[in-house]
C-alpha cells in the first residue's frame, strides 16, 4: 500500500474468512455506541448503589469490581490478543482455540480466584473493610469472566463484530438490571447485589459458549477439542501483550486500591466516580484502538501512516471531548448526592493526562500489529514505576486528589515514551500524529453532520 491507501484504510472493509465485510467506521460505531451504553449502565449502577448503601458501600462494591475485572485482565489479556491474531488469520484455528479458552479460563481463572482469597487471609488490611464471605462470592465469577473475554475476542476475530459488541453489552447490562433488583426493589444489601451479579456472569458465559459452538460448521466441530501445541504458540505470541496489558490495568487501578488502603473505603468510593468518569473518556481511544489493531498487523504499516491518521482524528475528537466533560463533571454531586462533591476537583486533575492517554492507546496499536517490541511492554512497567512511586509518596498526604495529580503524571509519562518511539522509528514528525489536516477536518465535520441528519430523519 501507498501513504493514500494506508490512510484510507480505515474506511475499507478488512473480511475475514467467513464473515461478512464490515467497514472500519461502522465496526468502530457499532462498538463505541454498545460501549457508551454499558458506561451509562455503570454510571447509573454507581449512582444506586450510592444512594442505597452510601460512600463506603460504593467503595466496596467498586473495589470488588476492580479485583475482578483486574484479575480477569490479567489473566486474559494475551491469550486474548493471541487468539484474535491467529484465528483472523485462519478460520482453522477457530475450533481448537475454543476448547483451549474454556481450558485455559478455568484453570487459570481459578487459580487466580484461590489466590486472591489467600491474599485476604494472609494480609486482610489491604482489602479493608471488604467482608470474607462477599469477596470469596464475587471471586467465583472470575474464570467465568475469563473464558467471556476470551470467546468474546473469537467473534471478533471471524469479523462478527456486531455478535461481539452486543454480547458484551448484554453481559453488563445485567449489572444494571440487579441494582434495581437487589437494591430500589427489593432493599437487600451489597451481599444479595453481588450474588446477583456473580449468577449473571455465569449465565452470560454459557449463553456465549452455545452462541460460539453453533458458529462452528460440522468440519469445525470434529476437531473441537484442545490443541495443546497452539496453546503454547499462542502463549508466546502472547507474553509480551500480556505483559503490557498487566502493567497499564495496574496503572489505571492502583490508585483505587491505595487510596482504599490508605484513607478508607469512603474516600475510595468518591475517588472511583471521578476516576470511572476518566475511564468513561478513554472508551473511544479504547474502541478505535481494538479495531486498529487487525487491520495494521493484516497490512504490516511499518510506515506509521495508518497509526498516525488515526491518531490525529483523535486528538482532535478527544479534545471537544475532554472540553465538554469539564461542565458535565459538574453535575457528579447532584447525581450521586452532596457527599461526593470533591470528585469534581478530582476529576478535573485526572483530565490532561486521561486525553494524553487515549492518544497512546491509538498511537500504540502500531507497535502492537507490528509484533509487539519488547519496548514497549518495559514502558509501561516503567509506568508502573513511576505510578506506584507518586501514589506512595503523595496519597497519605493528599488523599484522592494526590492520587489524582499521581495519575496524570503517569498518563503523561507513557504517551510520551511511546510517541518519541514512534517518532524514532518511523520518521514521521509530531504533528503527523497531533494535528488534524484541513481536508481531513472537513470531512470529519461532513460526516458527523450526515450522521446526525440520518438521526434526526429516524
């Protein structure tokens, strides 16, 4: 491909085997609406729960949702990587990376679960005020998170992107939907929400399973069972992703968990409101980053056009973005009540480095289609670092908003390790990723008046 073509690219359809061809601007549409959806979900989950049990209940139950979806990310996030990689590439590999995720979740998946219950009994001051028995409940919906994630990334893989988008927003959507049950209905505690909740990953993850085996032909059947030998490619392809995966959760939840350490689990509930709503910024850079990613390892971009066009639509998107939050972040007390009006400032600390991180999030799938550099995972673990070092040092003083200032720091620090690597091995100048050209903000602003003329005519 020409620098023209790279750049146009992501308006092309990339078909794999036995699907049907979805444009990159569709797919990356489709995806962040099922996104935006399951953050609104969070959000107004956040807000029951607040109301019902208060600051220190929410604190519980983000913390319990953190060790999960950390514990699951930890143990999926190269295999997932690596089973995208090597069944987009041949639909062979589909049949046997099935059996392997359901092997591969269930024993990683509790081994991780049995270890975090031994971490509570053996220190039981980090978890706080977090009972025994509702974390060993929450836990057991780890494996099932595991294998989840894992056939989630198969959908993706065959080009089934709509079966993986709406799957994932089913799965959260349920999250909601035992709030109101557990909580605004019927008045139970944190014990019966989590029970809920911990009964719907379940039943998500075998409603995916039997999704996932009727997508398999009779031929794929015959050879469903697991492959041992592809486990192991794939978990070498994997390590380095898995690696970096591990190191950025850390840095986005760390703070979570040290301010829930260090200043209590009240303090930690109105830090993780201004914390999900940063998150809730990163959702775009996070989708458009997914579908970057296949599309750069099928056309081997060495040159960094396609990374660097994505890049600076980007910056451009995420900057109206982050400007219109600053308001919007003003309305947290009237939503979660007045206990949690310090999130605002909170939030308004994590805002420069949440914008800067969304661009590495883009900037970075060049690298990771690209084989994945070992310099970039030992960024990220330098981040880490750097992370751990300011929230230690500045938390016990300050609080959340020491966490605050402690993340941005780190955000920053990455975007620019990696976008000076990029620089370096592609030539290619700062604004090239940073700036937006007049014919490309054009058409920009052509295609989102289209698209909200074709809203306004439904």
């Amino acid at each position: 491909m020409d620098r023209a073509e790279l750049e146009r690219a992501a308006d092309d359809p990339l078909p794999p085997d036995g699907a049907r061809p979805t444009t990159f601007a569709r797919g990356a549409a489709l995806t962040f609406a099922t996104r935006f959806a399951m953050a609104l979900n969070s959000f107004f989950v956040g807000i029951i729960v607040a109301r019902h049990l208060g600051p220190a209940g929410l604190g519980i139950y983000t913390v319990l949702n953190a060790i999960n979806s950390n514990a699951a990310q930890f143990g999926v996030a190269g295999p997932a990587a690596a089973a995208t990689y090597y069944v987009a590439r041949d639909r062979r590999w589909l049949a046997p990376t099935f059996a392997n995720a359901i092997l591969y979740s269930f024993s990683i998946g509790g081994a991780l679960a049995v270890s975090i219950l031994l971490w509570a009994i053996a220190t039981p001051s980090f978890f706080g005020t977090i009972p025994p028995a509702l974390l060993s409940l929450a836990v057991i919906a780890i494996p099932f998170q595991i294998f989840t994630l894992l056939a989630l990334n198969l959908f993706l893989a065959i080009g089934r992107i709509e079966r993986y988008s709406l799957l994932d927003l089913l799965g959260q959507s349920a999250l909601l939907l035992n709030a109101l049950l557990a909580l605004a209905l019927f008045q139970a505690g944190l014990m019966t929400l989590v029970f809920l909740n911990t009964l719907a990953v379940v039943a998500t993850a075998l409603f995916v399973a039997a999704l996932l085996w009727r997508q398999l032909d009779r031929h794929e059947r015959a050879r469903w069972k697991p492959d041992l030998a592809l486990l192991g490619r794939m978990a070498r392809y994997g390590a380095k992703y898995h690696a970096l995966m591990i190191a950025s959760t850390l840095v986005l939840r760390a703070d979570l968990f040290i301010v829930n350490w260090l200043r209590g689990a009240a303090e930690a509930g109105i830090y993780g409101v201004a914390s999900q709503m940063a998150l809730l910024l990163l959702m775009l850079p996070n989708v458009i980053g997914s579908l970057l990613f296949p599309r750069i390892a099928a056309a081997q971009d060495a040159s960094g056009h396609m990374a660097a066009t994505t890049s600076r639509n980007i910056a451009f998107i995420m900057f109206i973005i982050c400007l219109g939050s600053v308001p919007v972040s003003l309305l947290l007390p009237y939503a979660y009540g007045a206990e949690f009006r310090a999130s605002v400032a909170q939030f308004w600390l994590l805002l420069p480095g949440a914008y800067l991180l969304g661009l590495e999030m883009v900037l970075v799938q060049h690298f990771v289609g690209l084989g994945l550099p070992r310099a970039i995972p030992l960024f990220w673990l330098a981040t880490l670092g750097v992370n751990l070092a300011l929230n230690l040092l500045l938390v016990p003083r300050w609080g959340a908003l020491g966490a605050a200032a402690s993340s941005t720091v780190s955000y920053a620090f990455i975007f620019f390790l990696v976008a000076l690597y990029f620089h370096r091995h592609t030539g290619l100048p700062f604004g090239e990723i940073l700036l937006l050209r007049r014919r490309e903000l054009v058409r920009l602003i052509g295609s989102a008046r289209q698209r909200l003329f074709s809203l306004a005519k439904a």
